[in-house]
C-alpha cells in the first residue's frame, strides 16, 4: 500500500479508481501499523475513491497475543493489539467490510476469506459491466446466485480466576491453634499464646535465631541479634527433640517473654504477622488503645519493627506505614519449600522424601487439615506416603501451598497438578490450571492446532474424569469452533455419542455454509468471470 501512496497524487488516485476491489489489511497485534492506516492511508482512499462505488475490506489478520485476561499466570498488556471493536469502527467509519483471519494460510483464505473476496469481485465487475448485463443477460442477472453469509462463532465460555485466599489461610491457622510447636509465656509463666515455628522464622531473622535455624554468625546485622536475646528466651527443658519416626508429636517449645509490655501485645503482634503483615495501621490503633500510654506504644511499636527487618535494610526506619512496613516484611515460606529445616513430615513419592511442614498443609489444603488432625495414621506419623501423581507433580502442588503461585511448563503438566488439585480439593490451583491450559490452547496458531500431536479429545476425558466442569465445556466448545481441523483427526472418532451431537450442534462454521458455499463458488467458476485485484 506504501508504494501506491509514494506515488504522485494523480497516480495514486488512477491506480486506485481503476481498481476492482481494495483490501486494507493489518496485524492484530501490530497498534501502531493500525493507527498508520487509520489516519493516513484510510482519508486518502476516501479521497481518491470520491464517488466511486469500488468495495472496500478490512481484514484484520493474526491471532491476539496479549488478550486482557484474568489468569494470575500472565501480565495482559491491553494496549499493544488491536481489538475487534476498533476494527469494527474503522470499517463502519469507512463504510467498509470487515473481516477477522487467524493467519494467512490455505486454509482461512479458501474457506473463509476467498468466498467473500470472490462475491465482492464479481459484484465489482457486474457494476462496470451494468449496461452490457442488462442487454444480454436480464433473465440470469434477476436469477443470480446470492453468497452465502457466514455466522459468527459462538463465543467460548468464559472462565473467572478465584482470588488468593493466602493470607487468610494463615490467618486463620493462628485461630485453629492446630500443628502449633511453640508456645508464648509471661515471666510469670503463664501460657500467652501458641504459634508455629514455620511462620515465624519465615517473617524475621530474630525467630531464625531464636529457634537455630540460623547462628548468629549467619547474621550480618547485631541489632537482630541484641532484639532476640532481649525480648526472648527459650526454656531448654521443654521441646526435647524425638527420635525421627516416632508416633508421639514434638512437644512445644517454650519461649518466655522477657519485655512485659510486649508481651501484654503479643496477640495482636502475632495477629498482625499471620494477616500478611500489612494492615500496620491497625496494629497501631490496636496497640494504642490497649497501652494508653504513647511512650509504650512507640517502644512496642519499634520492637516490631526491629523483628520484621531485613538485616542491615532500612534500619532508620521511623515512619510506620502498611507500604513500608511490607518493605520490611521479608516473609518467604519458599524458603522453607522442599527442605528439612523445622519439617515435621515427610512424604514419601516414587522412591523419594518430601519434606513439609504441617502447619502450611493444614493452613492451605482441607484435606490435609483433616488428615493430619482426624483419626487417620497420617494424623501420628512422620513417614506418610503418596500415591496417584508423580513426584514432579506433586513438588509442584507444594509449591504452590507455600507460595501461592504456580507455573506449569506445558499444557499436560497442568493437567497432571489439575488433578492433583481435585484430589486434595484446592479448588484455586484447579482454576489456575484450568486458565493455563485454556490460554495455551488459545494462543496456538492454526498450523500448529491441525499438526501437535497433543490429544484435546484426551483432555477432554480427563477434565471430565476429574470434576473439571468448566474446562470439559470449554473444550467441547474449541473442538466445536474448529471442527474442520479436529474432524479430520483420529481422536475425534473418540467422543461419545453425547459428545459428538454436542460439537455437530455446536459447529462452526456449519454444514448448511459450507454446502451453500460449494454451491456459490461452482456457480461463480461456471461464469468465467475475472477482475484485477489490488
């Protein structure tokens, strides 16, 4: 289109009047080449073309690579491709047709675009030619074959992510008091609170110290060191360690307290640290109405500050703010994901040793909770072996239980940790896995749908199988969508009778087109008719 444009005025508007038919094409994904068009190249055509009544179509071309989505596995990048709407407006603007392909292959151009390219042909040259066809063929102009419309597809269903539910997990774990190995006392001794070693050393350095995860030699910053051995202390006679295997549970260590002021705040510390460690503000109110006192405030509130720092980071900290505060807070279960340090069970996998901690277990996944807490052998064992998945896969199902995040490697490892999900009724990882597998599907070009010698009919099976409704209905759907590649395929003598009138109903495009199609396209061959296309 450059090239004709490069041209003077008057060559332009030659080339352009003489014409059959013009196709403005772009790229989906290309914003800035569509803006080009619109607002250089589209007013001169409109020029160019004055009164003429040459057709126009818009073809927009390319599958969306960036598609807004609400899948917690992708960032949707919502200005770097054109959506349908503007095209839409472009030709409605031009008074144009228009027309979305996935790709410029055999396939799209004969079947979809090829039918209406050649209809628009032949509509230009019986304009040209009106007066001749009325002359010699006034009976076969009035009985003319009409092309065929092609509907739209049905849009696929659309699946919600579910929002993370991560920090109410722990939250609530603190409420439960369920698998706790440490517990708070007064100088006085008396029982303040329980917790979970787990938590805590994830947050700060000072319960690292406190419980020997780490000596002070593995920490580079004093003021961690001076802040546990200040406020805390551990009663060596309680939480003896046990011999490994051993059915009875490690009693809880006992932490006294030594700040009595801090520890009269303890509860909402701990409430504070399990919420996520965000909601600083309302520790702060929290605190204030219980002391009464600025002075003790600012003293307990500063010793929060000194447990949940980074060593050597921020230590001039003085303005306490939720956003600063998260600076603060190093929290990382990850750091405690697939190592023996603090673990209190180990799953045993296709020869190998996980090892886990059960608070996070019993916090995130209610089928654990109940395994561990219920009358069950797992509820008193340290060795509790796995079955059904692979190790890889159910490495991955812990990870996300500590982390809260997931990232499969391919479509099938998805599916593996989607029924992993199912077993262990963590609903959210099933959806997340669900919104992988559609997303991939989705992004992949024709060519590569036709060829991959991943089953979609298998998957199908196996979302079924394993309760997956939304994902089962999603793919009756894409095979529907793209019937004319899955029908051509093996596995799609695999579906069920249900199944098979499900995508025949469902198909596009149908076989009523395709039939009025073939019809059309042998009636325009019939007329030898030709134009030059520009």
């Amino acid at each position: 289109m450059s090239d004709i444009f490069d041209s003077d005025w008057y060559t332009s508007r030659s080339l352009i009047g003489g014409a059959d038919i013009i196709v403005i094409k772009y790229s989906v994904n290309d914003k800035t080449s569509f803006q080009e068009i619109k607002d250089s190249y589209v007013p001169m055509i409109k020029k160019a073309l004055n009164h003429c009544s040459i057709p126009v179509i818009i073809s927009a071309i390319g599958a969306r690579k960036n598609l807004p989505c609400t899948c917690p596995l992708c960032t949707s990048d919502r200005g770097s491709c054109v959506t349908t709407s503007e095209g839409l407006q472009l030709a409605k603007e031009f008074g144009a047709t228009y027309l979305e392909l996935h790709t410029l292959n055999d396939f799209y151009i004969q079947k979809y675009f090829g039918g209406v390219l050649e209809y628009f042909m032949i509509q230009s040259l019986n304009q040209k030619s009106s007066e001749k066809m009325k002359k010699r063929k006034k009976n076969q102009k009035r009985h003319r074959v009409q092309p065929p419309q092609l509907e739209q597809p049905e849009k696929l269903p659309i699946l919600k992510g579910e929002a993370s539910h991560y920090d109410s997990d722990l939250h609530n774990l603190l409420f439960c008091c369920q698998c706790t190995d440490v517990a708070f006392y007064s100088e006085d001794f008396s029982k303040v609170m329980e917790a979970h070693k787990v938590i805590l050393c994830s947050v700060s350095q000072v319960f690292m110290l406190l419980f020997n995860v780490k000596s002070p030699a593995d920490v580079h910053d004093s003021s961690v060191v001076r802040t546990a051995q200040s406020l805390f202390a551990v009663d060596t006679g309680a939480g003896l360690s046990v011999p490994r295997g051993a059915a009875e549970p490690r009693p809880p260590a006992r932490v006294i307290v030594k700040d009595s002021v801090f520890c009269s705040c303890l509860l909402d510390i701990l409430h504070f640290i399990y919420s996520g460690a965000c909601q600083w503000e309302r520790l702060e109110e929290d605190i204030k109405k219980k002391l009464k006192d600025s002075e003790k405030t600012e003293h307990v509130l500063e010793k929060v500050k000194c447990i949940l720092k980074t060593p050597g980071k921020l230590n001039n900290l003085r303005d306490g703010s939720s956003h600063q505060i998260k600076q603060l807070y190093n929290t990382s279960l990850r750091l405690f994901f697939n190592t023996p340090v603090l673990a209190d069970v180990i799953f045993t996998i296709q020869g190998a040793t996980v090892p886990a901690h059960r608070a996070v277990l019993v916090a995130r996944c209610e089928v654990m909770a109940a395994m561990f807490n219920g009358n069950y052998l797992e509820a008193n064992s340290i060795l509790v072996p796995v079955y059904g998945v692979s190790k890889d896969t159910f490495l991955s199902f812990l990870e996300y239980l500590y982390t809260d995040s997931c990232c499969p490697a391919s479509i099938l490892q998805a599916m593996s940790l989607l029924i992993c999900a199912e077993m262990y009724q963590v609903m959210r990882l099933q959806h997340i896995c669900e919104l992988y597998i559609i997303t991939q599907l989705q992004s992949m070009p024709s060519r590569e749908l036709a060829t991959t010698s991943l089953s979609i009919v298998s998957l199908l099976k196996k979302a079924k199988f394993h309760n997956s409704d939304c994902l089962s209905t999603w793919l009756l759907h894409f095979i529907a969508t793209n019937y004319l590649i899955f029908s051509q395929k093996p596995e799609f003598q695999d579906l069920s009778v249900e199944e098979r009138n499900f995508v025949e109903m469902h198909r596009w495009p149908s076989n009523m087109y395709l039939k009025q199609l073939a019809e059309y396209r042998n009636y325009i061959h019939s007329q030898k008719c030709h134009c030059a296309v520009m």
